[in-house]
C-alpha cells in the first residue's frame, strides 16, 4: 500500500497514478496539493475559512479580550494599588525590587537604565492581581453561560407528531368501532 512519503516506481504512468492518487500524491502537484481539474483554488478555500462563524467569533472574541486586559491593568495600577499601598505605609508595589547586582539605585527605572539585574516581585505582584481578576471576569462571564444553557436543556420539548402511518391505523381503528 503506497502512502504519500513511498515514491511509486512503475512504468506504466495509468497505474502509477491511480496509486499515486489513492495515495494522496497528485502526480504534477505533489501531496495534497490541489490541481486545476476539480480541485478548490487557495484563495477560495481560504475564503471558506475565514468565513466560518467560529473563527469570526474568535476574532472578535482576542479583540475584545485585548481591550478588557487593558482596562483591567488600568484597574489594578490605577485604583487597587494604590490603597493596598498607601495601607501598606506609602508602598509603590512597581518600585519594589531586588537588586542582584549590588549596587545602590534610587528607582526601578534607574536601576533598568544602568542594567543592573533586577527581580522585580513589585510589579510580578501586579501581574498576578491582573490576572485573578481577568480569571475572575471570565469565571463569571462562562457561570452566566452555563445557566443559561441549563435553562435551555431544562425547556422540555413539545411531544413529536406520530408518524403518518401511525395517525391513518388509528382513523381506521376508531373508524372500525363506530361501525360495530
């Protein structure tokens, strides 16, 4: 059985390429390649794609997330922050930094700008509060998701309409009692 990386040495070019084919070799195009005699132009197939319902949703879906990410780093830097440091006696949690160099910097900026080695727990520690809450957001965003799909699959269904044949014997069994 000839698979697509076995190369088909015959002499006779008919059977060949109907090994070939069966194989997903096309013989002037190679594998899987597509070919002008019934098979989808790229630019089309691509088309189809791109189209799909999902990969739209999916698109819009990154968009929209990108710009969530935005206002939730906004949020954290900018409000949450800024009371949990000033309750933590004036701390700038984007400042705080372990120097592993040695030497003695003002700031986390001066100590980048003389590239000293840094390991900067500050703003990991914002990091991390961005990413419960983004967790969070999505946590609840899919818990709305599944109740409603719940309340969905809890709608009972109406009865299904017997088939046909079943309605006429039925007519013809009631039918049948009213005339004996």
């Amino acid at each position: 059985m000839a698979t697509p990386f076995h190369v088909v040495h015959q002499t006779d070019t008919k059977s060949a390429r109907g090994v070939a084919l069966r194989s997903g070799i096309h013989p002037k195009v190679g594998v899987g390649g597509n070919h002008k005699k019934g098979g989808i132009p790229m630019l089309k197939e691509f088309k189809e794609f791109a189209m799909r319902g999902n990969v739209i949703d999916l698109a819009v879906g990154v968009i929209i997330g990108a710009a969530f990410g935005k206002i939730v780093t906004s949020l954290v830097n900018d409000i949450i922050m800024l009371p949990i440091g000033v309750l933590m006696g004036g701390v700038d949690f984007t400042e705080m930094y372990l120097n592993l160099s040695g030497g003695e910097y003002a700031s986390l900026a001066a100590a980048k700008e003389a590239g000293a080695a840094t390991i900067n727990y500050g703003v990991f520690v914002n990091t991390v509060i961005n990413f419960l809450i983004v967790a969070f957001a999505i946590f609840m965003v899919i818990k709305q998701m599944n109740k409603l799909k719940k309340k969905e699959e809890a709608a009972p269904e109406a009865p299904k309409a017997p088939p046909r044949e079943e309605v006429l014997l039925e007519e013809i069994r009631d039918l049948l009692k009213m005339k004996s």
